[in-house]
C-alpha cells in the first residue's frame, strides 16, 4: 500500500491524499525552526545603495547601518568590492574553528581545484574554493561510499547541482580512493577524452551521480533520487532488514536556486516530505555576472519553508566547519521533511584579490594569485601536491564505507533467505535496473494506468513523457509541452532508481 501511493504520488497518478510512510503534510510557517535565519528583504538596502554615489568609495553612516543590519548589503571599497559581514571573517588561516586536520583537509580540496583549473587555463575555481569545508564534512565524516565499489545500492548520493564546480567532486573522489579520478586524472581537468570533463558526467566517471551543468537540474535530480530511496524503502524494507537506508546530499548555487526547475522540484520534495533530502545552497552571494543583489534578492529560505521544507543556517561556511557538522545532525534529525542548509561562504575564499567578486567564479586565479593564496591560506605545499596527512584522512571514511557495505551484505544475504521473492525482485528491478515487464504492460501496482492515460512507458529503456500530448515523445522534448510537465527531471532519477 505504501509503496503504491508513494510511486503514484510521484508519478502524479492523483492519489495525493492517502497516507504514505513518506508523506508529511506541512503547514508552511509553522514549523520554522529556530535555527532559521531569514534572509532580510533588501529592498530598503537597494534604495540606499541606489542613493550612494558609485564614484564614492567611503560609505554613508546609513548605509553602513544597512550593511551590518541585513548582512548582505556590498560595500565598495578601495581594495574592491568587498562584503563587510562576509570578508571579515577572512584571516589568515582557513579555518578559525576547526583543527588543523580539518585545515589541511579543506584546503587540499582548494588547491586542487586551483591548480587544476590553473593547468587547464580554464574553469571555476571560486565555487569548489568556497564549498570545500561542505564537501570535506561530507566525504571525510558523513557519507556512507565504497570507493572500491562506487555502484554499492545503499551508499548515500550525493549530486553537484552546482555542476560548475565539479572540481569540488573530482577533489573529493580523488582523496577518497576512487580509482576513477587520479591525480594524472586531475592534471588533465577539462582536456578533450578525460574522465574530468568540465561538468561532471555519471557515464564518465565512476563516483559522479548525476550529470550536472544545467542549473537547477540537479537539484532536480536529487530530489528523484531521494524519492527513489523513500519508495525503494517503503517497498523492500523489512523489519530488521534495512535494504534501502540512505541519504541524498546536494550542493546548489545561487544560479540553481534561480532557475524555475528547482523552484518546482522542491515544492514536490516538500509535499512528498522526503526527509532524506539534505541540500546545501552557496550562498555566496555572487554569480556570473556580479552580486546577487542585481538580480535575486527573494527570500529564499522563507520560500522553502513554504514548500515544507526545514531551514538551517550555517553563518560562516568557510571556516567554521563545526556549524556544518552540526547543521547535518539537525538535518538528519527531521525525518518527515527534507532540510535546506544555507551556508553563507565567500567565492574564491582565501583569495586575496578574487573573493568575493565574480572574478573567481569562471576563470583560472593565475599563477600569481595562486600563489598569494597559498601565502593567504597558509598552505605550503606546491602544485597538485597532497600531504599523506590529508589523504588518511579521507582515505579512512572510504575504508569505513567498505565495513558499512559489508554489513549491509549480511542483510542482504538474510533477506534473500528470509524473502525470496522480494528479493528477486529488488534484485532485478533496483539493482540490475532491468526493464520491467509490469512497468512496460502499464500493470504494476506502482505504477497504475496504460500508456497515453497518465503513467511512464519505456521504449529502449528510456522513459517517457508520461502525459496525453506527449505519450510518444522522448522525456528530452518535454520543455515544450504545453501541459503541466514540471517534475520531468524528478521522474527521470525516480524511475531510475525504481526500474
Ligand atoms: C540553466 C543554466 N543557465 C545558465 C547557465 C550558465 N551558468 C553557469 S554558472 C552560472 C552562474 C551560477 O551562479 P552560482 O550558482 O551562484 O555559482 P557561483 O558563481 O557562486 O559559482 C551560469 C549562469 C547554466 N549552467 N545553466
Ligand atoms: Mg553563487
């Protein structure tokens, strides 16, 4: 019964009322936690700003008063642009709390994705320089992963919705023990035939999720996959026997949170109360073109806890790695919702002339620059180089993550003893993901309905749109449908993980 409202409610089948181990009805603003920062209207901030005079690098008292009242005012400055609120905490070192393990770690993912990109003479250092202390916390402690068997059905996922900043990935599965990413790998970030192309690729890169680049669209992603994990569980588990336990993290941008896809997608995430969902935004404060404030200053956190979403906050996303262990924690700990955590960071952090400008965002820092980010981050270490120190570390929760798998093996002995029949099917449709007959005869208890009247059909393995008008047409041409099409991507990795 579960698993059938659960697939049904995902796949729009209209039964949106009947409970589902999965569902939690949310009634927007209510539970606001008391973690929740909301982010300030910064109309007023924008009046003032408009008052300065640009040519005028000294502020009004005024204006100073915004700045340190709403925290997200740019202030001009003689060096350059510089936030107030975000830059001050900018010392010298990476990490103003944290060890110097979590230093080291941090910043071996910062230099690595400076001097790849550096190497290649093109990419976006600035996102994986700000995410590193998110995507150290992940990898190194959080997720459960098996380097030496990235296709493990019960590892937590992870997606770069970002995708940009796919250095950040390649970093991590590189300290982890992938074989897929090498340091040669790495040295050859964005060359022509490399399993380290400029946005991330699932079918290059064994560790990679989900192909990312189009923002928005991983977020998306993620939120089918979570869903997949809800239902997979809701279907499979049994007491005793947890076949399908895991979570799926997710790095978005600003520019994500801009695009209309991810508006949509997590509505649904909401309404579908996936409380295995945990996404982080970058809240940077800068994109391609500038300052956000030029072009998106909606309340964001306002606007997922009207989705159904919890809101955390992280102050200061660049050193205090702390707050982010214990944002997760929070996260882990609302099951009936999925958890947006807002980590406030700086673009290109530690850079002393590129922080925090949209300089860092989409080309290389420069020899030079690399350099007086060394000098600024303290890290003495040369090119592509990784202390043994750093690889332990990470090279540990990769072990662990084995151990983790073996266990689940022994479940997964037990189960096929104890429920033969199960069994058969979770091995078959969820991990050789083959074709499923019920689902092509439209028969499947998850999956009601016929071709052309409201489910998802395969031809070739593909699935498709699963609406009247587009019954016939590959999920790829659903942009121009003129119905309602707005979970595609959320469809796609659900019935991926389903079939
Ligand atoms: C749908 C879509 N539109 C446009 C782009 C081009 N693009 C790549 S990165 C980017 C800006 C992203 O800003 P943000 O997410 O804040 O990343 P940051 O600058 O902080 O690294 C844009 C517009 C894209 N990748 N996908
Ligand atoms: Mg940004």
């Amino acid at each position: 019964m579960t698993s059938k409202v659960t697939a049904a409610a995902i796949l729009g089948a209209g039964a949106y009322s009947a409970s589902s181990a999965i569902h939690a009805f949310v009634i927007p603003g209510q539970a606001a936690s008391q973690q929740t920062q909301v982010q300030q209207q910064p109309q007023k901030v924008r009046r003032l700003r408009a008052q300065e005079n640009p040519a005028d690098e000294s502020h009004s008292a005024s204006a100073a008063l915004a700045a340190g009242a709403f925290g997200v005012v740019a202030v001009s400055a003689a060096a350059g642009r510089k936030r107030g609120q975000r830059v001050s905490n900018m010392a010298s070192s990476a990490t103003a709390v944290a060890t110097n393990v979590d230093t080291d770690c941090v910043n071996a993912i910062r230099f690595l994705a400076v001097d790849a990109i550096n190497k290649s003479k093109s990419g976006h250092p600035g996102a994986p320089m700000g995410q590193a202390p998110i995507g150290y916390v992940l990898f190194a402690e959080e997720m459960n992963f098996n380097p030496a068997d990235p296709a493990w059905i019960n590892r937590d996922r992870f997606v770069l919705s970002s995708g940009h900043g796919c250095m950040l990935q390649y970093a991590l599965l590189h300290l982890t023990g992938y074989s897929s990413v090498s340091m040669d790998d790495i040295k050859q970030f964005r060359q022509w035939g490399s399993k380290t192309p400029g946005h991330p690729e699932n079918f290059e890169t064994a560790g990679i999720e989900v192909t990312t680049g189009p923002l928005g669209m991983g977020i998306s992603n993620a939120v089918g996959l979570a869903a997949a994990e809800a239902h997979n569980a809701a279907v499979y588990n049994k007491p005793g026997l947890p076949l399908i336990d895991h979570y799926t993290y997710c790095i978005m941008g600003d520019g994500c949170m801009q695009e209309g896809i991810s508006h949509e997608s997590c509505a649904y995430a909401g309404h579908l109360g996936l409380g295995k969902l945990i996404a982080f935004w970058d809240d940077n404060g800068i994109t391609i073109d500038g300052h956000t404030e030029l072009s998106f200053t909606e309340n964001v956190a306002m606007r997922f806890e009207a989705y159904g979403w919890q809101v955390l906050t992280v102050e200061d996303g660049n050193t205090d790695v702390n707050a982010i262990r214990k944002a997760i924690a929070d996260a882990k700990a609302c099951t009936d919702k999925p958890t947006l955590i807002r980590v406030k960071t700086i673009i290109g952090y530690g850079s002393p002339n590129k922080a925090d400008s949209h300089d860092a965002h989409g080309a290389p820092l420069g020899a030079d620059e690399a350099k007086a980010t060394r000098d600024q981050l303290g890290w003495k270490y040369g090119e592509f180089e990784v202390p043994n120190s750093v690889y332990d570390v990470f090279k540990a929760r990769g072990t662990a993550g084995a151990k983790t798998q073996e266990t689940w093996n022994k479940v997964w002995t037990d189960y096929q003893q104890k429920e033969p029949a199960l069994a058969k099917q979770f091995q078959r449709i969820v991990v050789d993901k083959k074709t499923s007959r019920r689902v092509r005869s439209g028969s499947a208890e998850s999956n009601p309905g016929r071709p052309g009247q409201g489910n998802p059909t395969l031809v070739s393995g593909l699935p498709q749109c699963y609406c009247k008008h587009h019954a016939r047409i590959g999920w790829w041409l659903c942009g121009s449908c003129p119905v309602q099409h707005d979970t595609h991507e959320v469809q796609w990795r659900f019935l991926e993980g389903l079939l």
